[in-house]
C-alpha cells in the first residue's frame, strides 16, 4: 500500500470528532499483527498515581510491520515517559517538540541501507487519547513498549480512585486483537491487609487482575438507552412518604468538556426529568438545579440520576449528588445524598464499541485529620496554574473506649412526653456506638438528680432505666435547673478513670436568671478533658444533628472540648444510631476555609469537610500561589494546616494541565514551557524513543503512519480550531507519486534502468508548474509529467508557495 492510498485508510480509523474509542491497534503493511500482553502496574506515589503499562506485540506475518495503536489513557492521565526494550534492553526515550519528533520517526522509518531497529513515537491526540506507532515488529517475533502515565488521585469515602479502561465488549470493535489489561496495585504503604478494590472486588496488593467489560449497564425508567451515548446511573433511596412538588438537584461533575453532557432525574415511578443538558462549553458541572415534579408524586422509593455523554473526545466523573425534596403541604423537606459515589462517565460509545473504565479503590496511607497537597506552575509572566489537594482521614477520630458517660435530661413540663421520647432515643443511639461504656442518666428540673443510681454497663442498662421510670424519676416536673444537672453529672465524673463524657438535652427554655457562668462554675469538677455537648432535640420527620455555634448556649460546649448541636430522632427513622455518630466523636472539620488561594472559579468549598472525603482544585491564575492555609474545628479543638508546594506535586501539576484539559488558553510557547515541566506528551511535545544505531533500514516504510496525522482538541490554543477537527501535515510529493511511477515503469520501461527528475512548483494545494529537467526515456517522462499534472494534493497545510524536485532512478 503506497502513500496515497494509505492516507485514506489512516483518515479511516481515526474518530470524527463526535465520536470515541477504546484502544485501536492498526498495522501499515497490513500484516497479522496482535497484542500478546498488556500489562500495567499501578503505584502510588505521594499522592499521585504512576501506571507502567508495558504492551508487547507480534507480527505472525513475513514482513516487518509497524504497530500503529491508538490508546484511551487512565482518566486525568498523562503520558510522562516511554521506552522501548531492543532485546535484553531497554532504551529511554527522549520529550522533544511534536514536529520534530514526528519528522525524526518518519526519517528513521524510511527506507535505507542499514538494518532494521527499533524507534518509537508517542504522540497527542486528546487530552484522554494519545497514539503510539512502533517499527519495526521483525516477522515471527516481538516488540515490547512501555510508557508511564501520571494521573491525580480523587478521594471519595476514605479511599483513593483512580480507573483505568478495560477491553471492548463487542465483537470487531478492534482493527487487530488486543490483550485484555492486567493491573497490579501497588499502594506505596501497609501490607497484604490493605484495602484494594478492582472493580469493586477486593484484592491484595500486588495482585494481577484481569480487567474485561462489565455487563451492559441495565437501564432504569422509561425508555430506553441510545447506543451512541455513555451512561452512568447513581441511586439513592428515600424513606419518608409524602406528596412532594418540587426537586433540588445538587451536582458535582469532573468533566473535560460539560456541554457534552445531559442530567436527567428518574423518579421512583420511572419519569425521567430532564435537569441539565449542554451547559456551556466549560469543564466540570457543578451546582444547584430545580426540577418541577409531576402532580400527586410521592416521595418514597428509589430515585436515580442519570448522566449521559452524547458526543466524543471528553470523559469525567459523577462524583456526588444531593436531592432535596419539597412537599406538597408545610412541612420539613426531604434532603438525601448518594452514597454509591465516584462513578467514571464513559465516553460516547463508537460504532458498537465500548469505552468503559474500570474502577480502582485503594485504601490511602495513614492520614492524621488532614492530608494535603499544592502544584505551581508557571507557563509565562502573565499565565500559571495551581492545583490544592485535600484528603480528610478516614476516620478523623476513634470511638472512646470505656467510657464513663454521664446523660442530662430535661424532665421539664416545657419539655412534654414526646420531647422526653425523642431524649431517650438519642440516649440509645449514642449508646450504640460505645456498648463498652458505663453510663448513668441525670435528669433536672428544679432540681437534679441520678437516675439510674449507678453506672450502669449495656447488660443492665434497659432494666434498669425500665424500674426508673416505673418509680416516676422521669416524670415531668416545674423548673429547668440545666446547671444543677451538669454540676451533678461533674460530681459523679471526678475520679472516672478512661475517657468521660456529659452530653447534655435541653429545650433551652431556661429560667431569666441562668447564665453560662453558673454552668461553667458547676462543670468545674468533671476531670480537664471531659467532652460536654449541649443538645438541643427538634421535631422532624427525619433524624439529623446540626451544629450551632451561634446559640447563647454554645459557649458552655465550647469551653469544655464540645459543641452545640439541633439533633432530631423520630421514632420510626432507622437512621437515628447513624445520624447520632457525630455526638461520640467528631467526624468532620467544621467550619473548614481555605486561605491563600482565589478558589471562585472553583467548586464550592464546603463548610464542613467530613472524613473520608476530599476537596480537589485546579485554577489558571496569573500568579500561582506557593502556600495555602487551611483551618476548622474538631468539634472544639481548633486545626491548621499550613500546606506549600514541592517540586514533586509541581512536576505533577504540569502534566495534569493537559490531562485535564486545561490548556487551552495557552499559547504554543507557553504548552512548552508547560509540558516540559511536567514531562509530558501535549499539543506540542511527543515522545521518540530509539535504539541505538537506528537509521534508515533495508526494510523501511514507503508509507507515512499517524506521524502524518494530527487531531487538534477543543481550545487547543495556539491555532486549534476549537471544534475538533482533523489536520494534515503534508506528505511529500514523491510519495504521493509513488504508484504512478509503478504504473508509468510498468508500461514504459520493461527492462533496463532509467533516471528521471521532475522540477514542480506548488501553491497551497495546488500545483502550477511541472517540468522534465532530466530524462533518460522519453515515454516514461511525457508519462509521470502527465501524472504530476493530474495529481490531487487533497487537504493539509502545503506552504503558500515551494519548489519541489523529484528525482526516480533504476
């Protein structure tokens, strides 16, 4: 196959711009080429992922061919290395500017006097797709190539995420078989017992994985899938039933390009409501969004939402959402979270393929409250980017253990008998989550007084509040005496040994007279580091705590290492325990800020970061920040974190300017300075790795591979023409003429030698002039004179005006 007619087939496999793809594996002579392996092993490295993904192919065929492979990256991956192995070595490869990388491999490749050896080029095609092309694979052997991707981590529910694709599910998806991928995940921490999910599978450290497709993705609601959009749907159940009107969804989308994207919302009957679609040409999707619902709706049941790429090139994740339910009648609305959450959102499939990933947990190294990470980069004196990392512990503090718990009550007429239910059952929920502690219950109105009459541990508990009741300690009385309650509960602490506790209920109507300060006088016994809270039960429907620092109340719990908090605990919410958790041990760093770094743009900071989760932000700015300062409270204990950049984080942040598509208002100079920072394939910089020795070879290429070929991404800057559209870089003409000159030698020149040279001009893509200067047949000359002439340069970027000379000889 000569030049010409290759190009054609090249343009074919490549993906029109609305259009995506799994990995593509091609060969130019088109020998019967396969992957045999595909490996990749996962590391993490100080907060940042590190794939070494090793692909070997060979060539069945009877003469030497080039891989030529399409690759779909790891989500917010970059190409930060490459090398090939020339038989038992292995040679790095070079990050040199695009063009000059892809003439050097076409040089490399072409035909000479020398044998063949091995070069490679890694080049951009998107910012989740770059392209590998590889000669030679000798016939009857093998070629092995390894590059390295960068990729961020998220941090959702405790654990690291992070993905990588698996193989397409549909038959004849691929030009050439591919290996399926074989992961191993090495956390950089901990041994055989640490958490690592594949998939959703636990696995050990260090073990390998085959990742194949999962079943096709079952469709929920009305109608039914487009096979040309990827899917991703998330659940979440609500429990309470009533007629409600009115939806707020609260999105958190990671996205490369959102007007890709549609949102709809799926009801527990099956309606699907559309609450988003095509939202600017930005990335990321993220805020609030109101949805009408249907007449007489119930609230009850299963709601999904549903997130659909319908056009290529761009990929994401869903990584939270929040539906607030309005009712139809007054009345407390309904506010749920998912908790099936970060999901990947595939790309649009292609024709019939697939372009999943498959999604990776690991479980982080020990984190005490805060872990924190800042890049800086910068590209020019008037362009930058920083990028803040944040990860709370997954667990930002442990259940006390043999506690010495001491529980106020308010047994006031205010109070009523369903309030005092609501106080018992908040009692029992915090039990749950300490069945080792020893608790005694004091109860205040004017007065206060032991309930139980000792501590008491789980086993005798529910006896013995049960024979209190029925000897009328918690009947309802006058007076709200709250210090007197907490001065007994300090008296019955002093002298606990382990960890002590008051958590004190109240409906807060206390008498004109009461102050803070008979309330600190009276806590003044309890040993120094006892916890007290003040709680405040509500009536709702739904079981919730909610901290108020702002209540007159508030300072009692402050000054002693506790917090205020509005708690609810219906009797008929299974989720009292859980709501409750936040009263035994602080799980979020409350009124959490950031400090140092402009992050409107950004998504919103929240104003309690709760453990487990993350916060992730990446901004251009004209003068990236060198420390960031972040700040909140554990419960009452102040903390600081004083984050600064390093050089490992900054490497990373560069490479990540490209693998999250955030290059666009660059300028070719500036992509430079950018991607050479960070080691990284981009718009302007590829990789070539060579052995050796390599020169033009017996067995080189008369055709032209990918080199030839470049897709320009979305805003790629410096003359991208921001819609995605494929580019030609030109070929020579000499190529382009190579199977006439066949045709004309076939015809004209039955034996013998001959030489011939053509003098041709061309302007942009047309050409103006061709003239004979040497030639040693005349037939053959008038006959690639006239093929000249007839020759279609088709598109490219020809220069305004050249002199070519082409020279044939046998």
């Amino acid at each position: 196959m000569k030049r010409t007619c290759l190009l054609l087939a090249l343009l074919a496999t490549l993906a029109p711009a609305g259009t995506a793809h799994a990995d593509r594996l091609s060969a130019t002579r088109a020998q019967p080429l396969v992957e045999v392996s595909h490996t990749v092993d996962v590391a993490i490295d100080d907060g940042v992922a590190r794939y070494r993904v090793r692909r070997t192919f060979a060539n069945n065929g009877d003469r030497s061919e080039e891989a030529s492979l399409r690759i779909a990256l790891a989500h917010g991956a970059a190409v930060t290395g490459l090398r090939i192995r020339a038989r038992d070595r292995w040679y790095d490869g070079v990050l040199m500017d695009a063009e000059e990388a892809r003439a050097k491999y076409q040089e490399l490749t072409g035909i000479g006097a020398w044998e063949a050896k091995d070069p490679a080029l890694m080049q951009w095609v998107w910012a989740d797709q770059v392209h590998l092309q590889v000669f030679p694979v000798l016939p009857g052997a093998v070629s092995t190539v390894e590059y390295t991707l960068t990729a961020p981590l998220e941090y959702r529910g405790g654990r690291h995420v992070l993905t990588y694709p698996h193989t397409a599910s549909v038959e004849g998806v691929n030009t050439l078989a591919l290996a399926d991928p074989v992961v191993r995940v090495d956390p950089g921490h901990g041994d055989a017992r640490t958490e690592i999910r594949i998939g959703g599978q636990r696995v050990a450290p260090n073990t390998p994985v085959v990742l194949r497709a999962p079943p096709p993705l079952a469709w929920v609601g009305e109608g039914e899938a487009d096979p040309g959009t990827g899917y991703v749907i998330s659940k979440l159940q609500v429990d309470r039933s009533v007629p409600v009107v009115k939806a707020t969804v609260d999105l958190e989308i990671d996205h490369t390009f959102r007007g890709d994207l549609f949102v709809d919302l799926v009801t527990p009957g099956g309606q699907h409501l559309r609450v988003t679609e095509g939202a600017g040409g930005e990335n990321d999707l993220r805020g609030s969004f109101t949805v009408d619902l249907p007449a007489g709706l119930e609230s009850a049941g299963d709601w999904h939402l549903i997130v659909g790429d319908s056009a290529g090139l761009d990929i994401g994740t869903l990584d939270a959402w929040k539906l607030t339910l309005e009712p139809a009648a007054d009345g407390a609305k309904i506010v749920t979270q998912a908790s099936d959450l970060p999901r990947f959102i595939p790309d649009a499939p292609d024709e019939g393929g697939d372009s999943g990933h498959t999604l990776i947990e690991v479980a982080p190294a020990p984190v005490r409250t805060l872990a924190a990470r800042l890049g800086r980069v910068v590209a020019s004196a008037q362009k930058g980017f920083h990028r803040l990392e944040i990860d709370a512990a997954p667990k930002l503090s442990q259940l006390p253990r043999k506690a010495s718990v001491v529980f106020v009550i308010d047994r006031s007429r205010s109070v009523g008998e369903d309030e005092l239910g609501a106080q018992l059952r908040i009692i029992d929920a915090y039990r749950s989550h300490v069945p080792d502690a020893s608790v005694e219950i004091v109860a205040f109105d004017r007065t206060a007084r032991r309930v139980l009459g000792e501590f008491t541990g789980p086993d005798k508990f529910a006896a013995a509040l049960a024979s209190a009741q029925t000897a009328g300690k918690l009947g309802l009385g006058n007076g709200s005496a709250l210090e007197d309650g907490l001065a007994l509960a300090a008296d019955l602490l002093a002298g606990r040994h382990g960890p002590t506790r008051i958590v004190a209920l109240t409906d807060a109507r206390l008498r004109t007279r009461f102050s803070n300060k008979l309330a600190d006088a009276g806590l003044a016994a309890a040993p120094s580091s006892t916890v007290t809270h003040v709680v405040i039960p509500e009536d709702d429907s739904y079981a919730f705590i909610r901290r108020d620092d702002t209540h007159a109340l508030a300072p009692i719990a402050d000054g002693h290492h506790g917090v205020l908090f509005f708690a609810a605990a219906p009797a008929d919410d299974k989720t009292v325990a859980t709501q409750m958790l936040g009263l035994v041990r602080p799980i979020a760093i409350d009124h959490f800020k950031i400090s140092g770094m402009d992050l409107k743009e950004a998504g919103e900071v929240p104003e309690a970061l709760r453990e487990g989760d993350g916060y992730r932000a990446m901004l251009a700015t004209p003068d990236p920040t060198r420390r960031v300062v972040l700040s909140g409270k554990l419960w009452a204990t102040p903390v600081r974190r004083v984050v600064t950049n390093n050089e490992h984080f900054d490497i990373a942040t560069a490479a990540f300017v490209f693998s999250e598509d955030e290059h666009q208002d660059l300028s070719p100079e500036e992509m430079r300075v950018v991607a050479y920072r960070g080691r990284a394939v981009s718009p302007v910089t590829s990789y070539l790795a060579t052995e050796p020795g390599v020169r033009p070879s017996t067995d080189g290429l008369e055709e032209i591979g990918l080199g030839g070929i470049s897709l320009v991404g979305r805003g790629g800057g410096g003359g991208g023409t921001g819609n995605g559209t494929i580019g030609m870089s030109v070929p020579t003409l000499a190529s382009l003429l190579a199977q006439d000159r066949e045709r004309c030698v076939r015809a004209h020149v039955p034996t013998g030698a001959y030489q011939l040279t053509l003098a041709v001009e061309t302007t942009g893509g047309e050409i103006v002039d061709v003239e004979a200067k040497a030639a040693s047949h005349a037939p053959l000359r008038e006959c690639m004179v006239e093929a000249t002439w007839a020759l279609d340069l088709g598109g490219g970027s020809w220069p305004e005006r050249e002199q070519h000379t082409i020279s044939f000889a046998r």
